[in-house]
C-alpha cells in the first residue's frame, strides 16, 4: 500500500517511464458522475474502445469523458491530486461502475500503476481493474457554437415526455424521437407514434436563429435531461448537435437525419379548439381507466358517452364476458358529446403527462372518427391527440 502511494514511484511502460497517477475522490462525487455516464456506453457497442469511460487527470480537476455514435459527454469533478501529475486512461464502463455503485461511502483512492488501477476503500478493501491506453478514445464533437440559450432543466424534462408517445421501433426512425422547433418564437417539442400526439409549447422566447426545427432520439434526449439536477442548463442547436451545458458538464446529442412530419402534425393540432368541450375529474379519470383496463377489450377500447336518461358522462368497457361502466357526476359538458373510443391505456398515460397539482383534464372532441384534444386546465402548453379507435 505504501508503494502505492509513493508519489515519487514510477512506472516502466514499453520502455518509457510514466509517473504514477493517483487521486482520492469522494464515493457520492463519483458514483453521481459514473451513473450519468451509465446512460451514454452502448449497451452492445459495434466498437468496443465505446465499452469504456475516459478519465482524464489535469492538476485538481478529473475530466471523465463517455461516448457513444449517438451522443457523448464530458463531466468534470474535483478531486485531491495525491501525484500531482497529469494523465489519462480508460476506465472498463461495465464492471467499473458496478463496482462503485457496491462500494461504500467515504473517500475513494485511485491509483493507476502500468494498465491496472488500484481502487482503496474503507478500512479494509481493495480492487484492481484492467484499464487501456486512451489514445485511441474518440475525441469530443467541436461544434461551431454561435449562441447558447438559457432554459430551465425543468422545460426540458417536460419536454421530454413525449418519449412516452415516440415509436420504439426504429424501422419508421423519425418517429423514435422528439421535434424541437419554433412555435411562434417559443421553445416548443414534439412527438408522435401515429396513434398519439404530445405537443408542448413552453414560455422560453426564442429566435429562428436560435432554434431550427431539429430531432434528436427520444430515449438519449429523456435519459440526459432527466439526469441534470441544477435549475438551468445551456442549450444550443447547431448543424449537427443539440449542445447542452451546465457548469461541470457538457452533452452532445446527434441530431437525427430523418424528416419528422411537423407540418402534417400541426395541421392536426389546429382543431384542437374545435368541437365540444369536456371538463372532468383527472383523478376519477385514471381511477376509472384503471379498472376499466383490467378487462380484456381489444385495444384496450373504452367508450366516451352521455347517458341519455341523466345526462351524466359514462366511461363504459366491455369484455367477451365482463363490463366496466362508472359515471362522472362533475364533468361538465359544453355542447354536444358524440360517442368516443379511445384505446384506454393511451388515454391513461396520457392524463398522467400534467402537473401532478393539476386535478381536472379538459377534452375536446367533434366526432366519433375524429382525435380527441387532451389538455389540462391552467396550463395550455400541453396538448395530447389521441385517434379513435374502431
């Protein structure tokens, strides 16, 4: 242990002598930033050096680098520098950042003699993990960068949420991500399966210079953002990138090369104050929806109706052999209310994309083939189309 961490040893690598690096970190700091990193090393990697983690040591800062085709990031840390010395090594993604995640709390050592690094824990632990030369690592993206945005991190997580409504099969790619665009200079996001449509328009001004209509991968772009636990981040789109910045990190999402059907969509949503409007209980909605999905309905149909004889709104499934209808003696119905089939499960998850503070859902409707427009009273930047089902 004391060689170990003899800042004057020295290590004889391919002829060469390297100093030894070594540095002490605390469990939290870098189990934070190695469960970030989690999230961009491919699951498979067609190019195996992606499987690591760049740690890259210079002065009191560590400089921790993951990459993937799609995306990448660079996370800085400080640290205590037990060497002084610079140096940089890749770090095995998989077995590295599970064994931290079982390490336990307190400071960490790391010492890096030849390819192996020695990890210090506790009073009474020690690993070793085989580590590579990071010559070969992929360097960072180097966008032209013009301007950066200020946004806070919540917009971006709320617009996020269209992952839930973005296809997962990437035969149809356009639809596996989330449009950002201008919505009459706002910050506005986008997706759809086909079936469903999530629209978010938030209260961030922007220029048409500033942002371009743009996708990036639902599942990176969610998983990123839901990660950044400060109040605001940096954002900038360029050719090629979504860039977002706070003040120890950096992300570069790879904009996706595919033509989402924005304007179709848009031509779509501008029905969406047209027809009859709905107002109702969000809680009673899901409560209802949940036991009307314990049925076996094909689509998972449930059906929108006024009882002619009370004039109350019935939400009513139906099996081979069993049915579901519950009332909704508060809604408030504000026209003339066609009969609506939705698929249940999409009406569910849909109802639970607001505000959890928010406790009434308005719906639009015009006909049975027609979608319906989901959205929840006092905030008008989300809307949700859902298409009927037969």
């Amino acid at each position: 242990m004391e060689q170990l961490l003899d800042i004057r040893h020295q290590e004889q690598v391919d002829g060469e002598v390297q100093p030894t690096i070594a540095f002490e970190i605390e469990h939290e700091d870098i189990l934070n930033i190695l469960s970030i990193c989690e999230k961009i090393v491919p699951r498979v990697a067609t190019i195996p050096i992606l499987k690591n983690i760049k740690f890259n040591l210079d002065g009191d800062t560590l400089f921790i680098t993951a990459v993937d085709t799609e995306q990448s990031l660079l996370q800085m840390v400080k640290i205590h520098n037990m060497g002084e010395q610079k140096g940089s090594f890749l770090f095995p993604a998989k077995e590295g950042i599970e064994l931290v995640k079982r390490l336990p709390n307190g400071k960490l050592t790391f010492v890096k003699e030849n390819w192996t690094l020695f990890v210090n824990y506790g009073r009474r632990g020690k690993a070793t993990l085989t580590i590579l030369s990071a010559e070969e690592y992929p360097t960072l993206p180097q966008p032209v960068v013009d301007e950066f945005i200020q946004v806070p991190t919540d917009v971006l997580k709320k617009g996020a949420l269209g992952k839930e409504m973005a296809l997962i099969d990437e035969a149809t790619p356009a639809l596996t991500g989330i449009c950002i665009s201008n919505f009459d200079g706002m910050l506005g996001f986008v997706a759809t399966d086909r079936h469903r449509v999530y629209k978010y328009v938030s209260n961030v001004e922007v220029t048409e210079e500033q942002i371009q209509t743009s996708l990036i991968s639902a599942r990176s772009f969610k998983q990123i953002v839901d990660s950044f636990k400060c109040e605001r981040v940096d954002i900038c789109l360029t050719e090629h990138y979504l860039v977002i910045r706070e003040s120890s990190t950096i992300y570069f999402g790879r904009l996706m090369d595919a033509n989402f059907p924005l304007d179709a969509l848009e031509s779509i949503m501008s029905n969406a104050e047209k027809g009859t409007l709905i107002t109702f209980s969000r809680h009673e909605l899901e409560d209802s929806l949940n036991r009307a999905l314990s049925l076996d309905a094909k689509n998972n149909r449930i059906s929108l109706e006024i009882e002619e004889a009370t004039g109350s709104l019935v939400l009513h499934s139906q099996s081979e052999t069993s049915e579901v209808s519950e009332y909704f003696e508060d809604a408030i119905i504000d026209g003339e209310c066609p009969i609506m089939k939705f698929n249940g499960k999409y009406l569910k998850e849909a109802s639970k994309m607001g505000d959890k503070n928010i406790n009434r859902v308005l719906l639009r409707v015009r006909s049975s083939g027609s979608p319906g427009f989901l959205s929840f009273e006092a905030d008008p930047s989300v809307t949700i189309v859902i298409n009927p089902v037969r």
